[in-house]
C-alpha cells in the first residue's frame, strides 16, 4: 500500500516516562507505516521543557493556533520531588495549563466503550461525554502562605485608579490565602462549545456549580449559560428534542449515578478534572478515555486523559515487563488524523484514522488486551498483553482491514 499523504502539518507534543516510551511505539507500528507523516515536532519532556526554561511549551501551543490541530502525549506536571529528580531549574507550570491558558476553550472527554468492559455503574448504558472549562480557577491563581496574624483582603484596581476592595479575613495566626479568577470572555465561549457539542450528538447538556455558596463567581458562571442558552439555543435545542439542565454540583453528582448516560455534563475546570478520572475508571479504565480540547479560534488539541504512568516506566526502566495500555494515546493520534483529513478536504486520512480506531475496539472485544483491562473484563476468555504487543496486535487487525 502508498503511505497517505498529508498537506497540512499536525502538530506533535512529546512527553514523557512511559507516555512517552508509547508514544514512539505507535508512530512506529501503527502511523509511520501507513501515513507520511507530516508533523511539527515540539519535545515537551521535563528535560528539554528545563533546556528551553518551558519556552517550547508555549511554542507548541502558538503551534497549534497556527496550525489547528495537535497531538499531545501526557507530561510531567513537576512537584518538588520532580525537581530533584530531574535537577530542574524551577518547578515549572503544568504544561496543559499553560497549553490550555494559550489555547483557551473546552476539553471535551468521553468513554471509549467497548464489548465485554462494562461500566462500575450497572445503570449506565451510553457515554457520559464531560466538557470541562480549560481556563482560569485553581490552575492559574495566586497563593499566599500567611505568616502570622494580620488581614487579608483582596483588592481589584481600575485603569483609572479606584478600587473595590473586600476583607477575606482576619487572621490571628499562620494560614493560607488563594486567589482564582476567570474571565467572561472565557466562560462566553466555553457555554457555546458545550451547547454546539451537545447538538452535534443530539444530547442533553448539564451544567452544574456551586452558586448557592459562591453567589458572585459561580453565578457568573450559570447566568452566562443561561443568557446564551436563552439569546442563541433555545429553539436549536427545542427542535433537537434535547434539554438544558442546570443544577448545583453536589446534586448533579448524585444524579449522575442514577442516569442512563447518553448526555454532556459540562464542569468548571476542577470539577471536570476530578470529575473525568472518576468517570473514566467507572467506565473502565483511564486509558479508555478520549480527550479533546477545543478553542473558540477552532484550534484542536487531542490528547490521552491519563498521567505518564510512572509505576510502569520505573519498571521498564528495570527492563521489567510492562503491560501498560495504549488505546488513549493511539486515540489521540486517530483523533488528530481525523480533524486534519477532514479539515484539508483529505477523506483518505480521516478514514485510515477510523479503521485504526476499530482495529483497536475489534483487538479488544477478541480478547486480547492490557492488563488494566483483564483485570475488569467479562468476556469469556482474555489474554493479557505486554504494551509493545498489544500494539502489534492492533497492527494485525489494522493490516486486515486496509487489504
Ligand atoms: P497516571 O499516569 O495517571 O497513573 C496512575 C495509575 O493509573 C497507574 O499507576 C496505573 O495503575 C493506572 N494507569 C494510568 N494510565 C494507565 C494506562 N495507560 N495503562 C494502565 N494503567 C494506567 O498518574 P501518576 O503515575 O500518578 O502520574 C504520573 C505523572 O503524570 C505525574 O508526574 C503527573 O504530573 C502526570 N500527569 C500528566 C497528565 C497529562 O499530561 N495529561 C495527566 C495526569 C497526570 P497501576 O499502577 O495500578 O497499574
Ligand atoms: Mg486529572
């Protein structure tokens, strides 16, 4: 078979530890074999990050802007144990927060179902899909560690000088003080991606903060969604046959176990964080998870929603066996494959990137899976596969399906 061709560059983020020794696997048996792969390297491993003082990082994600579409394999967010192993200049930011700073917009997550890996909640029978706000909160604040007694205030000031001013608290005694913000703008687009992506799979949009208990911050959040829902979506949804529903988070979450799936749950950032690991391992496994994040500009970021799963690497790195599973990594790749096919008008490419997305569901259902998998899965029989093999396993299916 001829490689397909490519007119457009994606663009490539490396990362790191086991992610990264994946990552190489997959271009090397399942892209490089089949596609001229035409792509924008950005090595975004603590090491190089350290190299270039995390300058690439913003480099890829201006990439991205340029481009439209990227590939992200999962990156150490550096702590401080971190910085002493890697001997790092400065406990740098977390690359997808700084990607998602510069891109702005939603990331879109949802299960990957397959046959015979069913669902911890035996009620639900479709994907919950969540949309977490990729902006502000927790990711981009400013902390104090306060010393000993004093007041904390917190204070906006005005281009032309004047000031609002509120007393957090007056301490009389060592503590702690966090400032969050986030920006209408930000919110604005993020409603109408979560009411666009809800129409585009015909599913019910939910929405849910704290605006009992936050009355001027989350309601900011909830009256954005409502006055976009009401001024642009209304009628779009009415003629859908799917529904707006706004609740407060704590309600929301007890719902969601009783439903049948099947909707979007659109989540402020933290929520959506916490929320989507806990989703993905109801669901299965956190490797059976697609995860796209999506710009107003209409810029795509596909990406796996686990971490660099450092307990394998460290036994790789002992030349131990590892069995670590690569489905959200390869998903990614066939996600970003896709947008671009579809975006340059190349329809071979987007169709390559779905045959390996059923080449990798088919490997599973016949059994043969990682050991993340084996351990939940109720297919008759199962074979557990290292990570190298597995891949290979997903190439012999793919082979059968482009003859
Ligand atoms: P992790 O990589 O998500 O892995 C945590 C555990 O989940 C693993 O030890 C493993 O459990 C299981 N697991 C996760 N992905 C798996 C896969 N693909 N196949 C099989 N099992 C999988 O989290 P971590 O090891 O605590 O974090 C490592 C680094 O990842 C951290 O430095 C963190 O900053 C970073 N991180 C990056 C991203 C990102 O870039 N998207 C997201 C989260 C975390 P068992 O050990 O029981 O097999
Ligand atoms: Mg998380």
């Amino acid at each position: 078979m001829e490689k397909i061709q490519m007119t457009t560059p994606l663009v490539e983020m490396d990362g790191d530890e086991m992610t990264r020794v994946i990552w190489k696997m997959i271009k090397d048996e399942l892209i490089l074999p089949y596609v001229d792969l035409k792509s924008e390297y950005y090595d975004l491993g603590l090491k190089h990050r350290d190299e270039t003082d995390d300058q690439v990082t913003a480099d890829a994600a201006n990439a991205n802007l340029k481009y439209g579409v990227s590939v992200k394999c999962a990156t150490i967010t550096p702590n401080p144990a971190r910085v002493e192993e890697y001997k790092l200049k400065e406990m740098y930011k977390s690359p997808n927060g700084t990607i998602r700073a510069i891109l702005d917009g939603t990331v879109f997550r949802t299960p990957i179902l397959v046959r015979g890996i069913d669902p911890c909640v035996k009620n639900w029978k479709k994907p919950i899909t969540i949309a977490r706000h990729a902006y502000g909160d927790v990711y981009r604040n400013a902390e104090i560690r306060v010393p000993g007694a004093g007041k904390a205030e917190i204070v906006f000031t005005a281009e032309d000088g004047t000031k609002i001013q509120e007393t957090i608290f007056d301490f009389k005694g060592p503590g702690i003080i966090q400032g969050i913000h986030n920006l209408d703008s930000s919110i604005e687009s993020f409603a109408r991606s979560c009411f666009t992506y809800a129409l585009a799979l015909k599913e019910d949009l939910w929405f849910a903060t704290k605006d009992t208990i936050s009355k001027t911050y989350d309601r900011d959040f909830k009256e954005i969604f409502e006055k976009i829902y009401e001024e642009e979506f209304t009628d779009k949804f009415k003629e859908a046959g799917i529904t707006y529903f706004y609740t407060l988070i704590d309600d929301a979450v007890a719902r969601i176990m009783k439903c049948e799936g099947g909707i979007v749950w659109a989540l402020k950032n933290y929520d959506g964080d916490v929320l989507s690991d806990m989703l993905s391992s109801a669901f299965g496994s956190l490797a059976m998870m697609t995860s796209v994040l999506v710009s107003p500009s209409g810029a795509f970021e596909f990406e796996a929603a686990h971490g660099t799963v450092q307990k394998h690497y460290y036994k790789y790195l002992k030349g131990e066996q590892t069995s670590t599973n690569s489905v959200a990594t390869i998903f990614a790749w066939t996600g970003a494959l896709k947008k671009r096919g579809d975006l340059d008008g190349n329809p071979e490419l987007s169709d390559f990137a779905m045959k390996l997305e059923k080449a990798v569901t088919d490997t599973i259902e016949s059994g043969q899976m990682t050991g993340d998998l084996t351990l939940i899965s109720t297919l008759p029989r199962t074979v557990k596969l290292s990570t190298l093999d597995f891949i290979k396993a997903v190439r012999v299916n793919l082979d059968a399906s482009l003859k």
